[in-house]
C-alpha cells in the first residue's frame, strides 16, 4: 500500500514511520529543515516503543510532485486541515482516501468540501509525542493508537486494507470501528472538558480527580 503523509510532525510522521517500517510504501510531503533533514537522514524515532530509522520512497514539500498515493494521513494542526485538504487532489488515486488525525470533529466535512464525497474517512489518534530536531520524533508515553472507519458507518476493502497496512507495523494499536463518528466525539468530549477545567484551573489530571469540587466541575462540563 502506498501512503503519504502530510504534515509530518510528532503525530503524523510516527505512524507514517511505523507504517512504512511494516512494509508500506511511505510519501511524505513536508517543508523546510525538516524536510531537508528526512533527505539526508531518514524520519527519526526516538520511542519508547522502540527506536527507527525509515526513509520514504519519496519525499517533497509539493503534493503535486509526486506519484499518487492510495492514503493520505493528514497530520497538519485543525486549524490547518481545510487549506492542506485544497492541495491534496493531485496526491490521490481515483479511489484514494484522506484520513485525518486531529482533534474535533470537523475534518471529515472540510476534506469532503475540497475533494468531493467519498475520499474522507473519519479518524482519531493517541499519542504522546514531540518533534524534537528537524527528521527527529520523540515517543515519551502512551500507547501509539489510531481509530478509523467510513463516515457512512461499517467497513469496506479500502479500510480493510489499511487496517492491514497498520497490523503489519509495529509500535502502534489501529482499530476499525463500526462508527468512528461516535468515536470521533466521544474523544472530543473528553478533549473539551479536561482542557476547560485543566486551563480554567491550572490543576493536573490527577488534582482534579482527587478534588471533589473539581471532579464535580469536570462532570459539569461534559
């Protein structure tokens, strides 16, 4: 399987990285130093899960530039997903899907705007992880994992075919969901209310659980 990854940071280029280690023809579309560094170098883990090295069969700050791809794992920031889903039409295969990895629930809907239905899937990731030097990714914690699915609900070929793509690669957990929809929210859900009362009270996971007051406040804003 042929996979691009655009935005290759901290999320998006360890599960490129881990997928291109599992046999997958791995593209990576990024910009600058970093850019530079994985064409020297390869894309660099640095993981609890296990160090890598990889270097993708191709790599260009154009989407344009390169052969098409069956998947795209759109890593960019949310607030970058509309604009980076306008560049994407040369990087696909007829077929071809997008799978995006950020928080909320928009997505889907901005990638669809731009490519026409049926090329987004819906997806969700956990990670903990940081781009430390240009090509270079550090793992710290959590167990790397990706959900995924159609937005219309069930399985397909093509997402059976991913999901083929990320058993093969070691280092991460990938599940299909039957309604990744549901799954989308229920993480936005719990990004939402733990940030609100995180920020809003400069208190840990930890202090906020052990704090009736606070507890209470968390279960409000949910």
């Amino acid at each position: 399987m042929r996979i691009a990854v655009v935005g290759a940071g901290a999320v998006g280029g360890y599960f490129g990285a881990r997928l291109a280690q599992g046999g997958a023809e791995l593209v990576v579309i990024a910009r600058g130093a970093h850019l530079e560094a994985i064409r020297r170098e390869g894309l660099r883990l640095a993981s609890v899960a296990g160090d890598a090295v990889v270097h993708p069969v191709e790599c260009a700050d154009d989407p344009g530039a390169v052969a098409p791809v069956d998947v795209v794992l759109l890593g960019v920031k949310a607030w970058q997903v509309a604009a980076a889903a306008d560049t994407l039409r040369p990087l696909l295969t007829p077929d071809g899907s997008v799978l995006p990895l950020q928080n909320g629930v928009e997505a889907p809907e901005q990638i669809s705007r731009a490519l026409g239905s049926g090329h987004a899937l819906g997806g969700l990731c956990r990670i903990l992880s940081e781009l430390v030097a240009p090509g270079v990714i550090r793992h710290s914690g959590i167990e790397p994992y990706v959900a995924f699915g159609e937005l219309t609900g069930g399985d397909s070929p093509r997402t059976r075919r991913l999901l083929a793509a990320f058993a093969s690669a070691p280092g991460l957990r990938a599940e299909l969901v039957p309604d990744i929809r549901l799954a989308m929210w229920r993480k936005f859900l719990l990004i939402t209310a733990w940030g609100a009362v995180g920020a809003s009270t400069r208190a840990t996971i930890g202090q906020i659980l052990g704090d009736p007051g606070l507890r209470g406040r968390l279960l409000d804003a949910m």
